[in-house]
C-alpha cells in the first residue's frame, strides 16, 4: 500500500446499506466506492497529488496509481529468502531501532551464518583447496556438529561428485543476500518505521512475538495499534492539553453553524482535470459533434498501423535507402495490388535488404553462404527475401517461403506484405548506419537548438538595450534649451543685441544697466525707442517665420525617419519570421520519430503525418483507425474538444499549432482529388473504341513509379 507523506494510509469502506442496483462512483485503481460526486472528486484529486511514496523501494513524488505500479515492479526485484531464514530475519526486523541502512546490513551478516538446503557457496576439498559447492541436505546430529551433504560444482556448474563436510570447511566467499537487496524486503514486510514493525499477518504466520520487549518499554508505547516513540508521546500530549480549550470552543461553534456549512458552496474545481471526471456544465460553450472520421482503407483494419508506420520510415529515410519517395495512397494501392512485380514494391524491399547487405549482419552471412548474384534485381529479390525470412524465423511469416519461392508474391495478403515490411525495417534500425544516421540527427538538431536559444537572447537583449535608448532619448526631448527664456523664466522679445524688452516696455541690457531716462534726453529716446521697436518688430517676425520654416523641416525630418524606422521595422520583423521558419523547417527535417498530436476523452489518438496532410485516428485499442481529410472536419473536431479535460486540452493546443499547415495541405490534397476526378472522367467519356490504357488510371498511378534516387 502506498505511503501518504510517509504515512500509512487505509483506504475507505463501503457506504452502508448499499442497495444491488444503486449506481455509485467507483476510483478504478482502489475499487472505493462513493454516493457524492463531489467527494469522489476530492479523493481522485488527492491520489492525483505527487507526494506519495512506493512503500517497497522507497521513491517518493508520485501519484498514488504510480506508486502501485513502482511497488509492483519493486516486489518483483525483492529477493526471495528460503524458509530457513525467514523467521531470523523477521525477529530482527521486529521493533528495530535501527536505521533502514544498518538493520539490512545486521539482517545480511545473521543470514550468512546460517546454512540452508540450495545455497551455493566454497568449501574445503581434503586436499584444502577451495571449490564451489551446493548444499544438497542438512544432516543433524545432537552428539557432534552439525554436518552438511553437498555436491561439487565445476565451472558450468555442474555436479562432478558429492561429499559430506563440516561447517567450518564452508565459506562464503560473497554475502548471498547484499544491503540493496534486503531493502525493500524490510519494507515490505513491515507497517511503520522506527521502531520498525512487522504485519500482523506476517507475524502470526511466522510466530513472531507481537509484544513488546522489555528494553522499549520505556522508550515507546502503542496507541490505537501504532507504537510511537516517547518524545513523540511528550509531545502529543502537550498539544492535546493546548488545544482541549480550543476542541470545546470549537465544538459549540461548530454545532452553530454546522447547518449554514451544509449548504455553502464547496470550493471550485481546478481545471483541467482527468477527462473522464469533467461534468457538464451550465457555463460550458456549445460544444461540436465530433465528426465520425472516415475508415475506407485498402488494407485491412489490423494492418493500417502496420502500414502507417513503415511509410513514415520510408519518406523519413528516403535518401538514406536511396529510395524516391512515394504517396501514402501509392503504397496503400501498391500493397493492396496482387501483382508480383510491382516496381514500388520491389524497390522499397530491395532498398532495405540493400541496406541489410552493406552492413554485412546475419542476413549477408548467410547469402555469402549461397551461391547469389550482389546486385538485387527485378529477378532475384524474392530469393533475398526469403533467406531474410528464413534468418528471422517468425512463424506467422515463414510459412508463405514457398508462395514466394514460387513467384506468387502478389497473392500473400496485405496484412503478410506489411508484416514482413515491418521487421525489415525493425532490423535496419538496429544496424550502425542507422544508428549513426540517428545519432547525427540528435547532434544537428541540438546545434539547432542552440542557435535559436542564442538568437532569442540576442534579440531580447536588442531589446532591453533599445528601450533604455528610447528612455534616454525621450528624457532629453523634456529638457528645454532655454531660447527666448530670460533668467526668471518668463518668455520675453529679444532684440539683436542680446537686451530683452520688459513687460512696460523698457529696454534692458543683459548685464541689468537701464538706459538714461533723463528729461533733456526724453526726445532722443523716445525716437530710438520707435527706431528699435520697428527694428525689433521685422526682426521677431523674421524670426517667427525661420522657426515656423524649421518646426516644418524637423517634421519633415521626423516622418521620414518614421517612415525609415517603419521599413526597418517590417525588414526586421521579416528577417526573424524567416529565421524562426528556417529553423522550423530543419528541426523537421531531423526528425526522429513521428509522435501523436494527443489524445482525446477516450484515450483515442491522433496522428498528423505532414507528407500526407490527413489527420489519423487510432482507438485506444489500436483496432480501429480512421481519418479526416477536409478543413471542416478539422474545425468541427476543435470545436468538439473540451479544455476543461487534461488530454483534449493538450490535444486542442497541438491541434491550434499546426492548424494552418494542417489546412494547406489538405487544401493541396482536395485540388489534387478534384483533378484526379476531372482526369477520371474524362477517360470515361472516351469512346469504346479507344480503350484507355490500365495505367492511364490515376488509382493504378503507383504502376508508374520510377526510384530515381537507385544505386547502380
């Protein structure tokens, strides 16, 4: 049972006075049962939480259900001790203080002093050399000391002769049970850690004492079946006594207002959530029916997948096999054709045989053996493919040797043709050059990566540095550069000579010297005043005018900057739209494997293949596949997605990010129907007497292939 914080945790009873017929909400992994919706909720969200911890091996941050599955694979790998040794190691482990580390190594060192029926280990021949040996048989004696019956091993481990010895003439050389191994047997068979104690199961059926021994009785104590240390017990009843006074005031509220929480709202639901949790919903959109996808294959149900898989290996590695590639729909019609010798078909077989024969495996071996030509032909291919057959031995394939030796090829069914495609190519991916392929893939497309990481940082860094410009340069524009400004701050005329004309009219010099106001003078300044003031007057129109003419000239300067600015702008947006497509279309071109874009409520998963444009739908079972072909499925299937689950969320997001490519190329896929059909027509409108040719058909369009990529 998997650990809640380390805990123990006991799962839930179920509800009394459960009715035969009355329907419940059961957690498929724990078979617990629940009346309330909600509270089923609230447990499915609680084993969902990753802090727990697979009691047998210890590892901690998982969900419940995968903690099951690791406690599952950990038994497995628990050593299996004999009987003899059962009930030593289980009183040791039996209130333990020790830690997981010292109570394996006290269990391990015990268990090397005892002998059992099977063990293998060295023992001391009469002439005192050290040979392995077997115990075959425990021979008790009560006057001397215990004696052993063992068989003599040899290298292979078998027996060469049998003898009778003493204990002190056999020797472990190695510990039969190490630390590691008796980890997770301590784990297993017990309840709780520190002191460490066993199932009561456990105990009984092995006899182990249940009490507690006398040195702990001071130490520890049991409460409600746990034993706890006395600390522990210090401190829990320090806690208790706090919180009596709390426990009483709490409990008169709580019976207040135990009827108005009844019927509070429970908290929201966190989406997303697991699918098949997510209920209908007042707020919900108005979801799409999902459209049934079509199923008119060629090939047989069971052999869709088949044929999926090793056509994208074929388009994948097309230059590799030095093999042209071909459509989906060609190699469906070519597999489907009962002819022999289809040159699709010969050219993708002889392509990986070819491959096969360079590397030089069993295959090439065995064909060196016999006497065959090098070169594979249009003549000769069926006969590698049958020593192929005859190597890999598979009884499902081998049995149609014969039909091919004979030159029936053709007549096999399609399910056979995929079949032993599939293990063709299975065995070129385990050779060197595919591996090395692979492996190159892997470093060009981290080389990949890291530029882009690099350009992302440089741009971003443009842009810091390009904003702190923008900040500089707007906090300089605020400054004013003080012209017509005198020194109180108020705008005044400024005439040629640097004086300023106050706000009664007089006439100031920059240093603060007025000019002589004198009677005897008051005729010759009064002419200079109006002399001045016209002079002054020309001079600040004039002076108007150049600053209207450069106000002009600076927006002038300015939109065409802006303008500038936009063209590099769009220049430099364009540049990075062709970088981020340029690295897009060589991290596809290094693909490795095709991955699904998702899965739906139901665990049925969908597959784009980009050479083909048409998105895949396979059952959870993987018996059923189906397709969409058309932009309005696509739509219609987007809008059928719930967000609120986990797997139709994630499937929405892929399906949104390739939804332009995905609706291209079914645009070019539905141009290339509609042509298909005109061209189909228009042979049928012939006349009788010009009957068309079985290759001017486009469905016989495979018959025309040509591998212009062939290895001479």
């Amino acid at each position: 049972m998997p650990l809640l914080k380390k805990k123990p945790f006991t799962l839930l009873e179920p509800p009394k006075d459960l009715e035969p017929n009355e329907l419940v909400y059961q957690v498929r992994f724990t078979k617990e049962m629940f009346r309330d919706y909600e509270v089923y909720l609230n447990r499915i969200n609680l084993y969902r939480q990753r802090f727990w911890t697979c009691k047998v091996s210890g590892k901690g941050n998982l969900t419940y259900e995968e903690a099951l599955v690791s406690e599952k694979h950990a038994a497995e790998k628990v050593p299996e001790i004999p009987k003899e040794l059962m009930t030593p190691a289980l009183r040791t482990i039996q209130f333990s203080m020790l830690s997981l580390k010292d109570l394996a190594d006290t269990i391990a060192a015990k268990l090397q002093e005892h002998l059992f029926v099977g063990a293998e280990l060295h023992g001391k021949r009469k002439k005192g050399d050290l040979c392995p040996c077997k115990i075959l048989k425990v021979l008790e004696d009560i006057t001397v000391k215990t004696k052993y019956e063992v068989a003599w091993l040899d290298r292979n481990k078998k027996v060469t002769e049998t003898a009778v010895v003493n204990r002190d003439d056999l020797i472990w050389k190695k510990s039969p049970f190490s630390r590691n191994s008796l980890k997770p047997f301590i784990r297993k068979s017990t309840r709780q850690s520190f002191p460490w104690v066993l199932h009561n199961k456990l105990a009984e059926k092995y006899r182990i004492s249940r009490d507690l021994p006398q040195d702990l009785k001071g130490k520890v104590f049991i409460q409600d079946g746990v034993v706890y240390n006395k600390r522990k017990k210090d401190a829990m009843e320090v806690k208790d006594s706090g919180k009596l006074k709390k426990k009483k005031v709490e409990a008169e509220e709580a019976e207040a207002t135990n009827k108005e929480d009844n019927h509070q709202k429970e908290e929201p639901i966190k989406y997303p959530i697991d699918d098949l949790l997510v209920q209908p919903e007042t707020d919900d959109p108005v979801f799409t029916v999902r459209p049934l996808p079509s199923r008119d294959f060629n090939v047989p149900m069971d052999g869709v997948g088949d044929l999926l898989m090793v056509w994208d290996f074929l388009s994948s590695f097309s230059k590799l096999l030095h093999l042209w590639p071909f459509s989906l729909e060609d190699f469906e019609n070519a597999i489907s054709c009962k002819g022999s010798n289809v040159n699709l078909i010969v050219e993708t077989h002889s392509s990986l045989i070819r491959l096969l024969k360079s590397e030089k495996d069993e295959c090439f071996l065995a064909v060196q053996k016999r006497t065959r030509a090098l070169k594979i032909t249009l003549t000769n291919w069926t006969d590698y493919l049958c020593d192929f057959l005859e190597i890999i031995n598979i009884g499902d394939l081998s049995t149609h040797i014969t039909t091919i030796k004979r030159g029936h090829y053709g007549l096999l069914d399609a399910q056979v043709k995929l079949g032993i495609l599939r293990e063709l190519v299975n065995q070129v991916l385990e050779t060197d050059i595919a591996r090395e392929k692979l492996a190159g893939y892997v470093e060009e497309r981290q080389v990949l990566l890291s530029m882009k990481r690099g350009e992302a940082l440089e741009e971003g860094r443009k842009k810091r540095e390009e904003k702190e410009w923008l900040k500089a340069k707007s906090a300089d524009n605020g400054a004013t550069n003080g012209h017509g400004v005198d020194s109180t701050g108020n705008n005044q005329p400024v005439l040629s000579n640097g004086n300023h004309i106050g706000q009664n009219g007089q006439i100031a010099k920059n240093k603060g010297e007025a000019f002589s106001t004198r009677p005897n003078h008051a005729s010759n300044n009064s002419r200079h005043l109006e002399i001045e003031s016209k002079k002054t007057g020309k001079k600040k129109n004039m002076g108007v005018e150049s600053q209207a003419e450069k106000r002009i000239d600076l927006t002038k300067k300015e939109a065409l900057l802006l303008l500038r600015d936009e063209k590099i702008a769009a220049s430099t947006w364009s540049i990075k739209e062709q970088r981020r497509a340029y690295f897009e279309r060589e991290l596809e071109k290094r693909i490795l494997h095709t991955n699904p874009l998702g899965k739906d409520r139901d665990y049925n998963r969908y597959w784009w293949f980009k050479r083909d444009g048409r998105v895949f739908v396979e059952s959870s079972d993987s018996k059923l596949w189906g397709y969409y072909c058309c932009k309005e499925e696509i739509d219609a299937l987007m809008g059928s997605l719930n967000p609120k689950g986990e797997r139709e969320r994630a499937l929405q997001k892929q399906v949104e990010k390739f939804y332009s490519r995905i609706c291209l190329e079914l645009q070019k896929r539905s141009k290339d129907l509609a042509t298909k059909i005109a061209l189909e027509e228009a042979v049928h409108r012939r006349s009788t007497r010009v009957r068309a040719l079985p290759r001017e058909n486009l469905a016989n369009a495979f018959l025309n292939y040509v591998n212009r990529w062939k290895e001479d």
